[in-house]
C-alpha cells in the first residue's frame, strides 16, 4: 500500500495517522494489560455437569398454614466431581425439567449428620447445560457465512474470532483487574478495529478509510457518552448484575462500565457502516476512473444516506428490544411515558442509541470523504474489474 501512494503526500499523511493509531492501541494495550488475578467470584461453588435420570411429581415443603405448590423431585447422575457417577436428588419449582436433560449443579459440603440433624441435598439445580446447542448454533453460522460468502465469509470468522479473544483475553480481564474501564474499553475496540477490518476485508485504501472513520465516530461516541452520563446523572445501578458486581468488585465504577459498553457495542456498527461506504465509492471509482473526488463523495453519500437510515433503525430495534422487558414493567405498574423513559434502566438504552446514532450520522459523510479522496488520488494503473489493486 505504501509504494501505491509513494511520492503523494496527503495520502501518505493518512497512511502515517493509522500508524499513529497503531502505535496508542500497542501501547495502551501493554499499559493496560492485566495484572494479577481480579476480584474474587464471591465465594460461589464451582457449577459441575450432571445428567437427569428421573422426576418425580411431590408437593413443597411450606411453612405452617401456608399451602404447598406443586414442586418436583429431580434425580441427576453427576459427572462430574468427587461424586462423579453417581445419584443425587433435589428439589425444583417451575422448572421445565425433564428426564435426559442436561444440567449444571452446584455441590455444598454437608457434616455427616446434616444441619442441627436435618438432613439437606447436597446438590442444587444451578442452571441447564447449554454448550451444545449453542455449539451446533455456532457451527451452522460459519458454515453459512463461508457458503455465502466463500473466502471473505471465512476472512470475516477469523475476524470474529479475534474480537471475542480481544474481549476475553484482554477487556475483561483488565477490567476486573483494576484498570480504568473505558481507557480499557477504547483501547480494546480500536485493537479489534485495527485487527478485524484488513483481516475481514484485505489491506487497501477501502480499510484506510474505515479505519480512520470508525476511529473518529469511536471517539466522538466516547466523548458524548460520557457527557450524557454525567447530565443525566446515570450511576450504572440499575441491573442486578450491577449489584453483583459492586458486592465482589467495589472499585469499580458502574458508570465507567456503563460507558464502557455502549463504546464496545458501537464499533460493531460503525464498522459495518464505515467499511461498506469505502468500498461503495471504491466500487464506484474501479467503474468509473475519470470521476472525480466530488462526485465519488456526492454517489457514494447517496448509497449513505439510506445505509445511515437502515443502520439507526437498526440500532434503535436493538436497544428497545434491550429495554423491553423494563417497560413491561413500567407498563404493570401503570406508570407514565415519561417516567418510564427517564428511569434509569430505560434512560441508558435511549442514551445509548441516540449516542450510538450520533457516531454513525457523523462516520458516513467522514468515511466517504476519506474513501473519496483516497481513491481519486489512485493511479489508473491500481483500478481494473472493479478491484482495488495494492503492489
């Protein structure tokens, strides 16, 4: 890619500001990394696999003058563990289990004689084992993706597949060890940025585009949303896992991760935006050499404005779906329009996708600008069959 834009400087100026942003993610990535182990998991009991074998219908144990339910003796075989192989039974309410079913419990250490004489399960029903449909699920997609798409669709797993190693291996372990949430959070999804797109998409002047465009949406989402967080007082309390996590994980600030994760899920769609526009005015370049730097902005800004529009209203779903069950709520209760959406659990989701928004309405024109001036400034030579050829 260099020598295509060897002796022009205002490309290699760009070329130069993704090796400056390059630079911040190896940096802040190696300042970042975490140390040592994290808080502690709360003392919770390792959850171990078991399979049902039986289930029998029998009443609840109630108090005094309270009626019993309908509950269900369920007998599992563990597989697991120091009881590996063998029978335990517990009791469970409202579950839908059934012989066959695959589960997770989780084994207490009982004295011999039980509590105060009162003998008690040793296991309890923790949740259902889900590994393999969600394995099957997963296999289904990528063989999907690669029929659909053949060597890209591929190209565009491994990408996949390094975002979720950059959260696993790098976002969450920092986070919980400590380390500043959103620098952590930035850091983390421009690293998946820089990796992702050329490996999904090649190296060529479309990823210099995307890049520099996702880079600047990424920022100004950043900048907004911490802005919105402050006036509008979002504290991050308002989930059951934020509970959990102030309980194990005191120093970390929910309002940080707050802002955290509308950063992470905002890149997902800023990419998507940003790289189809490059490649629309990249396309429109390869069929037509002698356009111009305007008019390659001017088409390929007509194919953003409807991308812009699907794009949001395809944010805006994703987020309301978020809340949905909050409003549900709000909506039992009898509670008005306005106090629903300025409660906190719903008024996050409205400052996330108005943020979210934002960014994209603002990454469009940049990222064809970018892929506009990029592409006029190509030699005739690099353009054939609607490619874009880098030596």
């Amino acid at each position: 890619m260099i020598d295509t834009y060897r002796g022009r400087p205002g490309p290699q100026a760009l070329l130069g500001l993704v090796g400056v942003i390059a630079l911040f993610v190896v940096i802040g990535v190696f300042a970042l990394w975490p140390q040592g182990g994290g808080p502690s998991n709360g003392g919770q009991a390792p959850t171990l696999a078991a399979e049902v074998v039986a289930v029998q219908a029998r009443p609840c144990a109630a108090a005094p003058g309270v009626e019993a339910g309908e509950c269900r003796r369920v007998t599992v075989r563990v597989d697991e563990g120091p009881d590996a192989g063998t029978p335990h039974g517990f009791d469970v309410a409202g579950l839908p289990i059934d012989v066959g079913d695959a589960l997770r419990v989780v084994r207490s250490e009982i004295p011999p004689g039980g509590f105060g004489g009162v003998q008690v399960d040793r296991y309890s029903f923790n949740d259902f084992e889900r590994g393999t449909p969600l394995l099957l699920l997963a296999a289904a997609f990528g063989l999907l993706v690669v029929v659909a798409a053949r060597w890209k669709g591929l190209r565009a797993l491994i990408g996949l597949s390094i975002s979720l190693l950059v959260v696993i291996g790098f976002i969450i372990p920092a986070i919980l060890g400590g380390q500043p949430p959103v620098a952590v959070a930035l850091v983390g999804a421009l690293a998946v940025m820089l990796v992702t797109i050329p490996v999904a998409h090649g190296v060529s002047p479309r990823s210099v585009a995307a890049i520099l465009g996702t880079t600047a949406a990424l920022i100004v989402t950043l900048l907004l949303v911490m802005l919105m967080a402050s006036l509008a007082h979002l504290t991050g309390f308002s989930s059951e896992e934020a509970s959990y996590l102030r309980a194990f994980a005191t120093d970390l600030s929910l309002r940080d991760l707050l802002i955290a994760g509308v950063v992470i899920a905002t890149l997902g769609v800023l990419d998507d935006l940003t790289v189809s526009q490059a490649s629309t005015v990249m396309a429109l370049r390869a069929a037509n050499p002698r356009l111009g730097r305007r008019e390659l902005f001017r088409r390929g800004m007509a194919v953003g404005h409807d991308h812009v529009a699907a794009t949001v209203n395809t944010l805006v779903l994703a987020y309301a779906g978020a809340a949905l069950p909050v409003l549900l709520v709000f909506g039992l209760a009898d509670a008005s329009f306005t106090s629903a959406v300025t409660s906190e659990a719903v008024a996050v989701e409205v400052v996330a996708t108005l943020v979210g928004s934002i960014g994209l309405v603002l990454a469009a024109p940049l990222t064809t600008a970018i892929a506009a001036y990029l592409a006029s400034r190509l030699p005739a030579g690099h353009v054939a069959g609607g490619q874009v050829h880098m030596h």
